[in-house]
C-alpha cells in the first residue's frame, strides 16, 4: 500500500502537481496507479470538485500538542483548472499504456504524458461520429458474402471498444501483442489494433 501511494505521489510529482495537501486530497481517492488505468474523465473531474469543496475532517498534524483534537475540520483543497487537465491527461496515458500492451516508464514523462491531447482530442472526436454508423446487415446473396466480410471489417475498424481500441484487433491476424516501437507510422488506429491484447487473453 505505501509502495503504491508512492508511485502515485512520485507521477503527481512529475505532472507539477506538488502541494502537499493537494496531493493527500488526490490520494485519497487514487490509491495505486491501477485506479488512473479505469478512471475516466468524469471520475477526474468528480474527484477535483469533491477536493475542493470543504466538508468532513481530516487527522490532526499537529495532535501531539497537548489539548490538540485527533482531527480537524476539512477545509478543502485548492486545484487549479491545469492542474485537473494534467490529471486527465495522466489518467489518459495510463490507460493508453494498459490498452497497447505497455508497463510503466521506470520515469513519466511529463511533456510525453501533455502530447496524449494530441490522440485523446481525434479519438473522442471518432466516438462522436461513431454514434451514426450503421452496422453491416445480415448476409442474404452468398455470392457477395467477400464485400460482406470487408464491410464487417471495415465497420470494426470505426467502432471503438471500452478502452478506445477500434474493435477491428479482434480479427487482426497476428494473436501476440509485438515487441518493439510504437508503430505509430502506421497510424494510431492500426498502432492500437496490432498491439491490443485479445479478448481470449483477458479471460
């Protein structure tokens, strides 16, 4: 557990986010980095509001002295907009990490976790236009049953799944995720889509 809050204090660190009670504020809602790999944009932005606004009690720092209560009166924490925007971004990366198949940098880097904006803003704008596809229809003339599979595919590569992987890694043809770069010159869709690790693996 101390280990893990480390991590977390240690990442917070690296994205500027170094107040001391912004950081306990922060790492009473995010325990371990496992935490940043599900949390979601809403969950951020819910956590900073929450941080903000006083309410509760928190230990005493100084409830050694004598006469000095155990705990005291939260008066809640101050984020400043960047500061919440750089946690998203970090929360962002994490999970890119998760989904392509990647561990953690021995560092983060904070200008590579700030570039994440520059695949977060298209992929959320592919969701977007995602919402009015229409998908492919039963099968009804078998002679055209190569134009179905190809509209099949074609569909998968433009929906994407619940960590924002274009579902078309299910029928990639290479099952093992590969060593190496980042592929990236291939594109962010298919970048994902080859470094994606099957379903049949999660189980």
């Amino acid at each position: 557990m101390a280990a893990a809050l480390a991590q977390v204090r240690n990442v917070l660190q690296a994205i500027s986010i170094v107040d001391v009670e912004q950081c306990d504020a922060i790492t009473d809602s995010i325990t371990s980095m496992d935490v940043f790999e599900i949390a979601t944009d809403d969950f951020i932005k819910d956590m900073c509001k929450n941080i903000r606004r006083p309410g509760g009690t928190l230990p005493n720092p100084n409830a050694e002295q004598p006469g000095a209560p155990a705990m005291i009166p939260r008066n809640g924490a101050a984020i400043s907009p960047t500061a919440e925007e750089r946690l998203v971004l970090l929360a962002y990366y994490v999970c890119h990490l998760k989904r392509t198949s990647r561990p953690y940098p021995a560092q983060f880097n904070a200008a590579r976790i700030f570039s994440m904006i520059e695949i977060k803003k298209p992929e959320n704008e592919d969701k977007e236009l995602a919402k009015d596809l229409v998908a492919p229809g039963q099968i009804e003339d078998l002679k055209k049953i190569r134009d179905a599979f190809e509209n099949i595919a074609e569909y998968l590569l433009q929906i994407q799944g619940t960590t924002g992987v274009p579902l078309a890694y299910v029928i990639r043809e290479d099952k093992e995720v590969p060593e190496g770069p980042d592929n990236n010159h291939l594109g962010l869709h298919f970048a994902h889509i080859i470094r994606d690790r099957l379903i049949s693996q999660r189980l």
